[in-house]
C-alpha cells in the first residue's frame, strides 16, 4: 500500500493519537501537515519524525472552536500544498474544558464540546472538500461508547459532541460520494501516549489493569501507530468502496457485555496480559 504523492492534513498531531497517525502516512509515502494549537516544540517534533521516515510537511497552528482560524487553516494548507486527498479530523481540547455531569454543566462547557468537535468537522469539510481531489480520503475521529452510553455522566457534553460528528460523517459520505470520496470515523479503545497518559497515576492504572483482565478481549490497550494503521487502511486504494462507517479500534472492547459480570462471560485469557 503506498500513498506516495499524497496531502494530508491531520489535525491535533503534535502529540497522541494524531501524531501517531501523522507517522503511519508519512511511512505510507504522503506528505503531510502537523497541526497544533498550543504545542508548537511538540508539533515539531511530529515533523521531525515525518522526515525521519523520508517524507516531510509543515507544522500549523489554529483553535479548531474558532471558524475563521480552521479557514486560516486551509487556506495555509493550499498555499503550501497545492492540494488535498486526506482530511484527518482528530483534535479535541484537554478534558477539563468539558468534563462536567449533565445536571451541572453549563452552557460554556457544553458550547466548547460541541464547537471543537461537531462545528469544527463541519467547518472543516466545507473548507477541505474544494481542494480535495477526486477519491479523496476525509476521517473522524470518534469516541462511540460516549455517545452510545450514559454512565459516564462528566463525558455528557463530549458524548454529544461526538455523536453529532459521527451523524455529519454520514451526511457527508452520501454528499461526497460522487466525486469517490470517503468519509468515515474511527472510534479509538483506550490508548497508550494520548490523553490517557495526563490522567492522575492511580487512574491511568485503573485503566489499564480493566483492560488487561479481560475487558478488552486482547488484553492491553491500543498504542496511536494501531490507529495510524487503520487510518492507514481506510486511506489506501482498496479502501474505496467503504464510506459512511463507525470503526471501532479497540482489541474487541467494544463486543464486551456490561450487562453480565466477566466471570460469567468465559472471554479466554489474552497471552501476556498482566496487571500494571
Ligand atoms: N486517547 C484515547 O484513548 C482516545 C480514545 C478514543 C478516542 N480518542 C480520540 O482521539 C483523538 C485524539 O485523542 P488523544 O488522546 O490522542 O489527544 P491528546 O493527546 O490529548 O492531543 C490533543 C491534540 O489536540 C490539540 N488541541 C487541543 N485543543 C485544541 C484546540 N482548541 N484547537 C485545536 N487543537 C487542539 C492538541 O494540540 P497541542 O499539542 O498544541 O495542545 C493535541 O495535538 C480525539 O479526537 C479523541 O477524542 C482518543
């Protein structure tokens, strides 16, 4: 699979998931632009690894709640591109601007949700789809189980967010599909060297050793190159004929039954799972 020749724009790839996609298209062969909001020294490092595996780009910056800053955006990845074939819309704002339960969030933090997410894909095509070439490759990046589920009651205005963006996916895909283009959003397990890593220790081991007992059936959390990879995939030539989709990527989490404790449900041990 090569995507020598290609342009990409992966958003919030200073660091994290996004960076680890950045990576995987660059060794695919595309060229690609590292964007960032507040990490400037990170973002640059991102492009240091492109160039590490023989490809290149350039760092740009913008806060993807703010409309006109996404078009700036753009209208930089056309002067220095020419063109476009791969939209990755992956950025989304520390935790603490939105993390609050539904009977006391206000609107603000709900505002903040919806605008980096839901607005800004929005946005985002609308500015991507002129400059992208036919068979064009646009993907979201989701997190379903917020938007499926209501347990995790401080992920409300997230939740929400991310189910209008995977409803815009959808939208999008039929619109788009004239010109071969794709659109489809992938929806992460929880993964190493991202957001998890910013969480309070005892929380992030929590994490993980829920994982590693059996909750995800393979037995450890993904790492962003997992996800590169299946950005990868949905990029490549023979991925074409897939538009409109939710991807879950997450080792089989999201097949697991809350509803039965795992005693009960006889999910075979992963080989080389273990506690943190
Ligand atoms: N991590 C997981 O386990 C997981 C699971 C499911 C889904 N996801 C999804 O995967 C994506 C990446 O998650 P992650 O954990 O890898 O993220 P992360 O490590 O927290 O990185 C967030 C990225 O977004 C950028 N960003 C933050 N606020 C922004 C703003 N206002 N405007 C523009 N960019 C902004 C950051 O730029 P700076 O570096 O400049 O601050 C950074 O590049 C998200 O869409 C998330 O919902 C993650």
């Amino acid at each position: 699979m090569t995507l020598r020749g290609k342009y990409a724009l992966v958003t919030g790839s200073s660091r994290g998931i996004g960076r680890g996609i950045a990576v995987k298209l660059a060794e695919s062969g595309a060229k690609v632009a590292v964007h960032y909001y507040q990490k400037e020294d990170h973002a640059k490092a991102t492009l240091e690894k492109l160039r590490a595996c023989g490809s290149d780009g350039f760092v740009l910056q913008a806060d993807v709640c703010k409309p006109e800053e996404i078009r700036r955006m753009f209208a930089r990845v056309k002067s220095e591109f020419g063109a476009l074939d791969i939209f990755v819309n992956n950025a989304r704002p520390e935790v603490a601007t939105f993390y609050e339960g539904p009977m006391t969030i206000g609107l603000d933090m709900f505002d903040f949700a919806i605008n980096s997410q839901a607005k800004a894909f929005l946005v985002g095509v609308q500015e991507a789809v002129p400059m992208l070439r036919d068979g064009g490759r646009i993907i979201a990046l989701t997190y379903a189980p917020g938007g499926r589920f209501g347990s995790w009651q401080p992920w409300v205005a997230m939740g929400a967010a991310k189910a209008a963006l995977e409803v815009l996916c959808r939208y999008f895909a039929v619109a788009l599909a004239s010109r071969q283009i794709t659109v489809n959003a992938i929806s992460p397990g929880w993964t190493e060297d991202s957001v998890l890593n910013t969480l309070p220790e005892a929380v992030q081991t929590m994490i993980r050793n829920w994982h590693r007992g059996g909750w995800t059936p393979m037995g450890k959390l993904g790492t962003p190159s997992d996800i590169g990879n299946a950005v990868a995939l949905l990029c490549s030539a023979e991925a074409n004929w897939i538009t409109g989709q939710i991807l879950d990527v997450d080792g089989g989490a999201s097949l697991m039954d809350a509803h039965l404790p795992l005693e009960i449900q006889q999910v075979p041990a992963a080989r080389g799972a273990q506690a943190a």
